[in-house]
C-alpha cells in the first residue's frame, strides 16, 4: 500500500521512515493545513529533524517516554515525527487534561521530557528539587504566549529549530520498538496506558485509511478531534503513510458561528470529513449548511457512540448533500483502529457500522460464547489484530483483566452489537 520497498528481514516500516520517503518522494506536496498555514512535506520533514536533535541534546534515547501536551496544531505534528525520529515513545495527552490526571500520565509512563504549549503553567512539574515527576529531564515550549516556569533545562520550539540542523539522526528502532503510548479516558478507573508498535500501528492505520476512506493522493482529510484522542494519531499516521494531506483545528465547531465548520470544509476543499454523533446533534440546532456547496467532499465518517435515525439523516442530507457515503466505523484507542467499518462501495443501512473492518476476527456472541443474531450480544475480538495493545503500560496484571478475562482467548472491552 506505499511505495516505500523495505528488503530487511529485521525492518517494517516505522514512523520515520515514511515521514522520510514522503518528503522524497513529495518534498512540495501539502503534509497539513492548519489556521491557514500550509506545511510541504520536505518542511515537516527538516523541521523534526531539528527538533529531534533537540530532543537527543536533552537526554532523550531509544523507547524513552515523551509526554505531548498541545492543543491540534503544526507544532504538534512536527513534533510526533520528531519523537519518532529520535528514538522515543510519543505519548499524546489531550490538552484539556486537568493537572492530576496530567501528572498521573507523565508519572505513570516515567516521561523523559514534556512537550507542552508556551502559556501552559509547569509549575512543580517542570524538571527540578521540587518537581513531582522525578523522570523529567527537560522540556520544551511550543506555541503563541509567553512561556511560564522556564528552567534551565527548558528549550524553546523555535530557537531549538534554529540551533540544530536539519540532518536526519541515525536509525535507532525497529519494527517491534515502541510507537506510542495512547492513554484511556480513565471513566472507569485510571487512565490504562496502551501500548503500540511501529509496524502495528502503522499496518492498521494505514489500511483503514486505505480500504476504508478510499485513500487518493489528491484528498484533504479532515476528522474533527482533539489531538489527545486516538483519532489525531489515526489520523495523522494513516494520512501520512501515502503521502496524504491532513486539516486540523483547534477551537469549537460552532464559534463563532455555526458555520465556521462548513467553511473549514468548503475553502481548503476537504474532501473527507469525519465528525462525532453528539457534534452533530449540537450543530442540528443551527440551520443546516446553506450557500456552500461543499462540492469537494465525497466521503463521510464518524465515530465515537451510536446514532438516532434523525441526527445521522441529517448528517447525510445536510452536510453530504445524500450524495456521499457515512463510514460509520467503532473501534478503540486499545486497538488504535476499528472492529467495525463498511467498506465505500457497500451498500449503507443508516446508523449501522456494516461488518467486520478489513482484516478482523469479530463476533457477536452472548453470555455462553455462542453467536447470536438480533438481539445485543457481547462484541469479541476471536484473533489477534496488528494493533492490538501490546498490554495495559506497567500494569499486566489489569490488562488480562480489562481484556480477556471474560471470554478466555477472546478479546472483549466492553463494547455492545448486535448483527441484524
């Protein structure tokens, strides 16, 4: 599914390496927009080299832990890649994140390094005597405002972009080395910590980029997601592995006008837009889209909880004009990608999530384990999946228990279907 050709039997594809072969092969194509700025790969690409350089000079080494507290931006992308490209396990934390439930994280994953957004207040977290994450060696400041709680060991992002060059760092991970830690809500207890690799990552996200949003080199793709939610990583991950290029943004959908949304769609031509059932219900009560044509869209996703008939009709009708199909798809941040997903050329029953995703053993069983037909039965993974966490980060124990306790030699999380 990419052009990239790996002839050692000891390598798949990791992270760098297409961010790299893309800013080869496409060093002019457009990698992101965001707030009206536009990066090319070969931009992306020399900018995380220097940060990655950066993130070496700080202590950062193969599979440490670097914590990413930003809002959706350039900064943030670059600095995935740039983690990446250093050796470390990029941890992304959704920037709404209250302080606890942050130090909780950056302790629990022993971060090396905290990336976070200039105005951010570190105080007592920043490395130092009185810091109450001990791992920390450094940070680094991103972003518009004034940087607060600065020590010595602080970087800023753009005066570290000046002071390295752009060269690339030698090669230090392997198919099966550490991508990301991706972080659960935690409504259930403590946030979980799952673990995902290079190769799994990768072959999930960019397979469901492929088969499921139809992937064309001239597509913008746009999901509507906070960056600390798997869907950035999704996002970012499958677009890039094909040289794709991404929207993001940060602010609400609605302000300051509910049609800030369908403008975001219509000037930069986005041509897949993905959004949550509950964002729609709250756009429902403005007027539908009007005097834009959207004419560029042609796929529609969502995901995130289940439809009403009344919402996802609207969705369709309104934002897609009936003309472009909704990839439903039901997933998880455990598996980095979807159980569930129809396929573009299918044909759609409204609110329903089609099949099996490519690639996926699933099931609908009840209570003894036997499929059922339906009624609501209990949603089961029957063979391991690419990106299937590793396990729950320093806590094995809790993820027999989340995962496979219930049907032995069957994953469950926890989710319900029924197959009609």
């Amino acid at each position: 599914m990419s052009s990239t050709v790996f002839t050692s039997g000891r390598h798949a594809p990791s992270v760098r390496d297409f961010i790299e072969d893309s800013a080869r092969r496409l060093p002019e194509k457009i990698a992101l927009i965001c707030d009206g700025q536009r990066m090319t790969y070969s931009a992306l690409d020399a900018m995380a080299n220097r940060l990655a350089q950066a993130l070496a000079q700080l202590g950062v080494q193969r599979g440490d832990r670097v914590a990413v507290f930003m809002p959706n931006s350039v900064e943030t992308v670059v600095v995935i890649f740039a983690i990446a490209k250093a050796g470390g396990v990029f941890v992304v934390i959704n920037p709404t994140t209250k302080r606890e439930k942050l130090i909780y994280i950056l302790n629990n994953c022993r971060a090396t390094a905290l990336i976070a957004e200039a105005r951010v207040d570190l105080e007592g977290i920043a490395p130092g005597s009185t810091s109450t994450v001990p791992s920390l060696l450094g940070c680094i400041r991103c972003g518009r405002g004034p940087a607060r709680a600065t020590t010595a060991t602080d970087f800023d992002f753009e005066s570290a972009l000046s002071r390295f060059p752009d060269s690339p760092m030698p090669r230090n991970n392997i198919d099966l080395d550490l991508a990301c830690l991706i972080y659960t809500s935690g409504t259930t207890g403590k946030p979980k910590g799952t673990i995902h690799t290079h190769a799994g990552a990768l072959a999930q996200t960019a397979k469901e980029i492929w088969l499921g949003f139809d992937h064309k080199p001239q597509d913008r793709f746009f999901w509507l997601s906070d960056i600390g939610w798997m869907m950035g990583a999704w996002t970012i991950l499958g677009n890039h592995h094909f040289g794709g290029t991404i929207f993001i943004y940060d602010g609400a959908p609605d302000y300051p006008s509910p049609s800030r949304l369908w403008e975001m769609i219509e000037r930069p031509k986005i041509t897949t837009f993905g959004i949550s059932p509950t964002a729609i219900r709250l756009l429902m009560k403005s007027d539908p889209p009007a005097g834009l044509a959207m004419a560029s869209l042609r796929l529609l996703g969502s995901t995130g909880e289940p439809w009403d008939p009344v919402s996802y009709r609207w969705y369709f009708e309104h934002v897609g004009k009936a003309r472009c199909p909704v990839i439903n798809i039901s997933g998880g941040t455990e598996i980095l990608g979807c159980f569930l997903l129809p396929l573009p050329a299918e044909p759609l029953k409204e609110c329903t999530l089609g099949g099996p995703a490519p690639g996926m053993a699933v099931e609908v069983v009840d209570e003894s384990g036997t499929p059922v037909r339906g009624k609501k039965g209990y949603l089961v993974c029957t063979k391991p999946a690419p990106s299937m966490t590793r396990g729950v980060w320093r806590d094995p124990q809790r993820y027999l228990e989340a995962y496979w306790s219930r049907f032995p030699g069957w994953w469950w999380q926890g989710d319900w279907a029924s197959v009609d």
